[in-house]
C-alpha cells in the first residue's frame, strides 16, 4: 500500500480517488432517484448542463453520456454562456419541458448562480447539483442533487490542492442522473440501467490500477518535458472535456502555459504553432469504441509529422493510435466512451502534479502576484460578481 504521507498534496488526492468512487457511487444513485421525479424526466425535451471551471468540464465531458443514455437533446454550456446568451433564446417547448442542471461543487459560484436564477425566471426546470446543500445555489433551486463527498482523512484536511475529488464526485453525479433520466423514460431498460451503475462501480478499481499504471510513465514524461513551457491537450466529444480539465490542472498547479484543443481545431490552429516539440496529449478510447478514431489518428500522425512530442491517454487495449504516440498513458480497463473521463483524467492530474513536484512551484502561485482579495480590478470576484436580474434578448 502506497504510504500517502511521503507524497505531494496533490498526489495524495489523486491517490484517494478509488476509495472516493467506491464510497460515492451507490448513494449518488440513490440522490439522483430522489432529486429527478417521474414527472421531472418524462415531460423533459431538452437539456442544459451549466457550470463554471471544473464544473464545466465535467458537464462537457458528460454530455455524450445525456444525449446516449436520456435520449434528450443535451447541450454543455459554461454559466455565463447560458446566463447571459442562451436563457433569452430558449425554444419554447412547453411547461416543464427544459431541465437545466448547474454544477457547483462550492454552491457559491455567482455566475452558476445567476444562470439558475434566469433559467426558472423563463420558465425551466432548475436543478442545483452541489456538495454543498446549504449554500446559495442549492438555496434558489427548484430540486437539489446533493453530491456530497466524504470528508478526507485529518492529516489531509485544510490543503489547497488543485481540485480533483470534487471534479471526479461532479463526473458520477451526472453520470447517475443520465441513467436516472433514461431509465425513467423508457430510453433504456432497468437491466441496462443497472448495467450502466455496476460499470460506475467499476471505475474505483480501474482507476486505482491506472494510478499505478501511469505515475511511473508521468513521472518520466515530466522530465523529459521539463526543457518546455506549453502542453497541449487534445480530445474530442467527452475526451475534449478531459482534455480542458488537464490542461487547467497543469495551470493551476505548475503555472505553466496549458492549452486544451478540440481534435479537429487542433488541424486547424496548433498545427501552425512555431515551437515544434511542444508536448501535445491526444485523450481517445481510438479502436476500442471511440468516435473519433479515425480524425485522432491522422491528427497524430500530423503531430509527429511536423516534430511535436506525443503522448496518448488510450485504453491499455487500444492498438491503433497507441501504435502512433511516442508515449502512452494507459487507462487499465474496459471503459464506454461516455464514462472514459471518469478515469481519463488521472494520467493528466499525474502529469500536473508530477510537474509541480519537479519545478517545486506552489500551486495556484501561492495565490500571490495580484491574485489575492487585494487586488484592486475584480477579476477575482468569482463568489460576490454582480448578477444579472433579467434574461438577455
């Protein structure tokens, strides 16, 4: 058993995780049971998954998930992107019939908070899914999905790290409702369903031989990058959430230039790039069932034609693009496309945090630089920025 008290704060979030999703998956289910009625999920016709930072790309990630298992047209939209440019714009597709499911893990983030106050105000269905049942998002809901995680051990309490456990606790509450949803409306049997929760029960196990699978490879790849300043994470349709979530973690915990890119934009921008070796990190279930199989594997061949460092976050099965990266992070188990970024994100928090370990940068910048309360610009007023009190048209 790995001593966690010899590892880096964020290496030791990282190494809860399986215990984290063993603990979180059955009474997630059981939340989503509760919080997503029968009148709730047959009268749905369109979805929203809106939140701010991680809790975007958990919504990004999971919207193959909704639209494969709900049979409901789901969109992943950041708050502000809803609040201020899409709640105006809704179809009218009668009462009842727009659920609109905001994500924060604090319940205190104003621009979350301002999309679900606009999206009652025209009339949908709000849903606050949130760890925190007593803060203000949860306060203004119609119906709450309370995702609570279990406390961390002592000795681990009070750190500042990166977020990881709350991101991964967002990933398996969606995840539950999309099964909830389905379910309930016929889009998939009860036997499926309950195919679908053992498979999230699953992931602890998968996620613990993937930490172990990959540390060592992360640990390496790190060094080998350390001459470099950018990383390049690219992904499609779920893996493109996993691939914004990577690139944020490097930010957040080395400071270094992360960018995340979109398969297909990656042809079109980061191609054209000047600095060639750049590490570029292509995430993809490839041959083992993922969608975008075939574009991933012309863009790698691209990469390494024009001399970027390529690395793989593939299934350990997968043969076809692993064939083609010069490194690979291998996910050790069989996983559907749609709950690939449960476990596809943890080679890149492994590089993240190898990378803060390496340079021995404090993460977040120690929060110095301007990047205190101080500062005078209120770029930082994430929880007290001032809401809009009426929809935009």
């Amino acid at each position: 058993m790995t001593d966690l008290s010899q590892l880096s704060p964020m290496h030791q979030q990282i190494y809860t995780l399986p215990d984290l999703l063993s603990a979180i998956t059955d009474p997630f289910d059981v939340s989503a049971r509760q919080t997503f009625s029968f009148e709730m999920c047959t009268s749905v016709k369109q979805i929203y998954l809106v939140g701010c930072g991680d809790s975007h790309h958990a919504p990004v990630g999971a919207e193959l998930a909704f639209n494969q298992i709900t049979g409901v047209p789901t969109r992943a939209l950041s708050s502000m992107q809803f609040s201020h440019y899409t709640a105006g714009f809704l179809p009218d597709t009668g009462p009842n019939t727009t659920l609109v499911i905001t994500i924060s893990v604090s319940g205190v983030v104003s621009r979350t908070i301002e999309a679900l106050r606009l999206a009652q105000k025209v009339g949908a269905m709000g849903v606050a899914l949130t760890g925190n049942p007593d803060a203000k998002l949860a306060s203004h809901a119609q119906h709450v999905f309370k995702t609570t995680v279990p406390p961390l051990p002592d000795e681990m309490q009070g750190m500042i790290v990166p977020g990881i456990r709350s991101y991964t606790a967002s990933q398996i509450g969606l995840y539950s409702a999309a099964i909830r949803i389905g379910e309930v409306r016929g889009h998939i049997t009860t036997a499926y369903a309950d195919q679908l929760r053992a498979e999230l029960k699953a992931m602890a196990g998968i996620a613990e031989a993937t930490i172990q699978a990959c540390q060592p490879i992360a640990h390496d790849l790190v060094r080998d990058w350390e001459d470099l300043k950018e990383f390049v994470f690219v992904g499609a349709g779920p893996n493109y959430g996993v691939a914004m979530f990577t690139a944020a973690k490097v930010l957040e915990a080395s400071g270094d230039a992360a960018w995340a890119q979109d398969v297909e934009e990656w042809a079109h921008l980061q191609y054209f790039s000047a600095e060639p070796a750049t590490p570029t990190t292509f995430i993809s279930t490839g041959d083992t069932g993922g969608l975008d199989r075939q574009r991933t594997a012309e863009v790698v061949n691209a990469a390494n034609a024009i001399g970027r460092r390529t690395a793989g976050i593939l299934p350990e099965a997968e043969q076809e693009i692993s064939g083609l990266v010069q490194a690979k992070l291998p996910v050790m188990g069989a996983v559907r496309e749609a709950f690939y970024p449960v476990v596809a994100s943890i080679p890149g928090e492994l590089i993240a945090a190898e990378r803060a370990e390496h340079q021995g940068t404090e993460y977040f910048q120690g929060f110095g630089g301007g990047r205190n309360s101080s500062r005078g610009d209120k770029t930082n007023k994430i929880y007290d920025s001032v809401q809009l009190d009426e929809v935009q048209r």
